[in-house]
C-alpha cells in the first residue's frame, strides 16, 4: 500500500508497541507522473475512487466534468507526496487487519504520529543511527543482524546476498527465520515500499551523503559495542568511537556529541532537527510562510541542543 506514495524509506524500526520511520519525500517524482499515473495509484488505494473517475471521463465532453477531474488529479498527487496520508494509510490497514485478527475495533496504535524534519546531513544521518539502533538501545537486540523489523538488518541481508564469499555472521544472518519475507520466500501480492539505498540519500546540496554503506555498517557497529558498555566505561565509549571513524569528522560530529544524539535523538528538538544555521534558517521560512509565534525572532526551540551537539 505504501508503495504507491511518492515516498521513499530511509530508515524504519518496528517495535513491539510503536515504530519508527525516516522518510523521503519524492516530490519530482510526484511531479513526474501524468493524470493516468496519479489515477491509477489513487485508485489503487482507494478503489472507491474509481467509480468517480469512470464518470467523470464519461462525461469528458463537458467542461465542468474536465474541471472536476483535473481538481481531484491535482488534490490526489498532492496526497501522494503528504507524510499524513501516508501515515493514515500505513497506520488505518494495521488497525483493520488487527481488529479483525483479535476480532474487536478501535485504533491499533495510541495516538497521532509525531514528526521531526531533518534539515541537514548531520541531522538525517544521526537520525537514522538512532532508529536503526532501537533495539539495541531497547535491550532486545545484541547485534544489528539480529535487529529483526530493522532497515540496517535489511541492508545487511541486501549486502549479504551480494557477497560471494560470505562470513560466518553473513551466513548465520541469512539463515534467520524472522527474514523470510525480505528474502523473497513468502508469497505476497502486495507491492512493498523499497527501503532508499544510501547511495540515493541526498544532503543539502541535493548531492550524495559524505558516508558509503560500508562506513555507515562500520560506524553502527562501533556505536553498537559502544552503547553496550557500562555508563560508568563512558570515556572507553568516546575513545573507540573517536579512534575508528573519519565519518563523524567529515560529518563534524564528536564522538560524544554522537552517542548522545543515537541514545536519545527524540529528546533534542521539537518539529526540526539540524545544525544552528539549518534550525535558524527554517524558522525565518515558517516566518515567511505565515507561521505565527508569540515571540517569533527571541526563541527558537533546539538551538540549545544543536550546539550541544553539533557545534556552532
């Protein structure tokens, strides 16, 4: 279902009570796609739909009837590439297949998603470490392999099919029960959302992330040994961090500063996450876009926290 949304995922952890995303919004793809493409992925989600859009181009001949079709293709693509109907989509098919399943009605979920945009590179890469590492940070997990639901353990197993001479953790990670449906072996009709490849994911500049595939294993790795010290190890934390990866230093992120973000990254910001300059130069365009605040040029939430963590 998601799959016919104008979105990409970065990242994604599914828990056992909440999940969590990273999400890319394709909005030149939207753009791309002519009236029939639009029609035929609207449908596809709301089947409904299609008795409106038979009409309508039955009735083509008449102005108002073009104008009306025009206005839902248009409405539609909008919806295609908006994060809340996404969410509403993804979140409705979960409570409709569980309430049939524990035969009862209601939400499945708490309550509304809540969402944070990351501004620049430190932000979305930070972002998706923390996600990636949720159930190591949860206890669940000792491995990012065995991170089950996970985007990283994804990327691992996409890796370790490519490999001709495989290790011992590649082999046992590919032999995983918990991974037949990324490995193609269950049957299913639906078509599912593609996980965006690191190579696609674009910084500010709209070029390519500083960071290959392998450096981000490599550095989700170390963070990973390096969570599962003690707190009272914190300075052996930092040093094996600091040691091994170039990455943090491209990115300008200490290895403190790192460890703090993946360990609690949702506590630092409100609805945007980023360096000074990123957080400041989206609160002038909310400014600017009509967005009223009580104080709007003496306080901008997360500055305390971006310097913190990333530097001025």
């Amino acid at each position: 279902m998601s799959a016919q949304f104008s979105i990409d995922i970065c990242a994604y952890a599914i828990m056992s009570n909440h999940y969590h995303l990273v999400l890319y919004v394709n909005q030149q793809q939207a753009d791309s796609w002519d009236d029939a493409e639009v029609i035929k992925r609207w449908t596809d989600l709301f089947p409904r739909n299609a008795a409106l859009v038979e009409t309508l181009q039955r009735n083509k001949s008449t102005t108002a009837a073009q104008k009306l079709l025009r206005q839902n293709v248009e409405l539609w693509r909008e919806r295609l590439a908006d994060i809340s109907w996404f969410m509403r989509c993804i979140n409705e098919s979960i409570a409709r297949q569980a309430n049939r399943e524990d035969e009862c009605s209601g939400r499945f979920w708490e309550g509304r998603f809540k969402s944070q945009a990351l501004l620049d590179e430190k932000a979305l890469v930070t972002c998706m470490a923390y996600v990636d590492l949720n159930p190591i940070r949860a206890g669940i997990s000792e491995s990012l392999e065995s991170s089950d639901f996970t985007s990283i353990q994804e990327r691992l197993i996409q890796h370790a099919r490519k490999v001709k001479n495989r290790s011992y953790r590649q082999q046992r990670l590919l032999s995983r029960r918990s991974i037949r449906h990324l490995l193609g072996e269950r049957k299913s009709t639906v078509t599912q959302a593609r996980l965006r490849s690191m190579a696609e994911l674009e910084g500010l500049s709209e070029a390519p992330l500083p960071i290959t595939q392998q450096a981000y294993f490599e550095l989700l790795q170390s963070t990973c040994s390096a969570l599962q010290l003690s707190d009272s190890a914190t300075s052996r934390r930092v040093d094996s961090l600091d040691k091994k990866h170039t990455v943090l230093q491209i990115l300008g992120i200490t290895a403190d500063a790192w460890l703090r973000s993946v360990s609690a990254f949702h506590r630092h910001y409100s609805i945007a996450a980023g360096a000074e300059a990123a957080l400041i130069h989206f609160h002038e365009s909310r400014i600017k876009a009509g967005v009223s605040f009580k104080h709007p040029h003496k306080w901008i939430r997360g500055i305390h926290s971006s310097r913190l963590l990333y530097g001025t």
